[in-house]
C-alpha cells in the first residue's frame, strides 16, 4: 500500500526494502562484527552458562523461568536495543553518502542503553496487554511504536515522546509498515520454525533442553537468530528514514547532521 505524503512523496515499501539491503551489502563486514559483539558471541555464552550451571527440565513438566532466565532475558532484550540503536546510526550515516565505523556505532548504542532499556520495558509490557485482550491491540500498538527506538537514536528525545513521535510518524502509513511486518513474521516464522524443529521440535521440555545445548546446533540456532535481528533491525531503522522523507522532507543528510 502507498501513503500519500504532504510532499507529494508516496511511502514506499520497496524503496525501505532497497535501503535496508543497500546498508547491508555495503557494510557486510560492520555489520558482521556488530552482530558478533551484540547478538551472537553473548547468546552463545547465556547457552554455554545455561549448559553449565542451568537444571535440566524435568519431563512433564513446563520450563522454570527461574533468576539465571530472567537476567538473560533482560540482557538480550538491552543487547537487541543496543544493536538497534548502533544499526540506525549505521545506516542513517550510509545513505547520507559517509562511511560508517564500528567505534561510533557502538558509542552510540551504549551511550543511549538506559533509556533503550527504558523503552524496552514500556514497549514490552504495552505488547504484552496489546495482545491480552484480544491480539488486534497489541498489533496495533507494535506498528504505532515501530519506529520508538530510531526516533530515540536520532532525535534524542525520551521514552515517552519516543513513543509518541512514533505514533505521529506512522499515522497514515501504519497499513504499509503492518505489510511489511507481516510479510517479515511469515518469512523469518520459516527460518525459526526450520531451526526449532532442528533443535527440539514444538515440545517445551525439548525446546528448554535445547537451549541448555552447546554444539553445533546451538551455534547454528545462535547464528540464524543473529541475522533475523540485523536484517530487522536494519529495516526498522530504513522504515524511520522514509518516514522522515516522505513526511517531513528530511533525507538521510539531514538525519545524518545529529552525528556531526
């Protein structure tokens, strides 16, 4: 679907979509390393701890969501803000025409990890009663707030009137931005499913053992994951780009100026 922006400029879903890979095939290599730093190398370690010091399921019986589960929770949940953070500053500096680095990509995700975190836990449990009553809400308040963590990246403003900027950014192009999420759920709902049956199957004692798990299914497992989060990150952060263009004007130049 297409927006029609006060500018004459449509939303359009293709041109997120070469963005985001543009970003991506230009800086593979950055891109590899944030993902090694922020996503992989970590997730691979909570498995190592969980192997190690982690009780077994007993059969029967659903998974214990004990202390060591929350606290890695909670940590990939800041990992994944950081990434996404470090992801928009990334590609927002690529498309104005620069070379991005990792130094400054990585300053300025943990520069902003408290109030990524922050965010994190509002948008988390907004979703959590979204989806309680009834599913279409919490839909509807993850397409509004999509863009919450680029706004927070880019225009340094707080948790709140993240939230809020992104529902004023999304407005008329929310049926686009639900299009390309669902499109993402069923394509990435394959490759998880591929690698859950893999690992265990739809059992959860055999998906909690899994997890335990440090092999090479694990590191595969660990690795598909560590992709889906760059290439969803990166989206996110090229939908933020459109909608400032095709809203406001304001290109990746102009976004850009924040990080000079």
């Amino acid at each position: 679907m297409a927006t029609r922006a006060i500018d004459g400029e449509r939303f359009d879903l293709g041109r997120v979509i070469s963005r985001a890979g543009g970003a991506i095939s230009r800086n593979l290599t950055l891109f590899a390393l944030l993902a090694l730093i922020l996503q992989f190398l970590p997730a691979l370690l909570i498995r190592g701890y969980n192997a190690e010091f982690v009780p077994p399921p007993v059969p029967g019986a659903l998974p214990s969501f004990g202390a060591p589960t929350i606290l890695s929770s909670l940590l990939a949940v800041a990992l994944y803000y950081v990434m996404q953070a470090a992801v928009t500053h990334i590609t927002v500096v690529d498309l104005k025409g620069d070379k991005p680095t990792l130094g400054p990509a990585l300053r300025r995700g943990f520069s902003l990890i408290l109030p990524l975190f922050g965010l994190a836990i509002v948008v988390t449990f907004g979703l959590m009663l979204g989806m309680l009553l009834l599913i279409i809400p919490g839909i509807i308040l993850a397409v509004m707030w999509s863009v919450a963590a680029p706004v927070m990246v880019e225009e340094q403003t707080g948790v709140f009137a993240s939230l809020g900027r992104s529902r004023a950014l999304t407005k008329g192009a929310r049926w686009s931005i639900f299009l390309l999420g669902l499109a993402m759920f069923f394509a990435l709902g394959l490759v998880s499913g591929g690698t859950l049956l893999a690992s265990g199957g739809l059992d959860p004692v055999a998906i909690a053992e899994s997890s335990r798990q440090f092999g090479i299914t694990a590191i595969i497992t660990t690795l598909v994951n560590t992709v889906i989060v760059v290439v969803g990150t990166t989206l996110i952060a090229a939908v933020y780009i459109e909608l400032r263009f095709v809203r406001e004007g304001v290109g990746p130049e102009g976004l850009a100026a924040v990080f000079d």
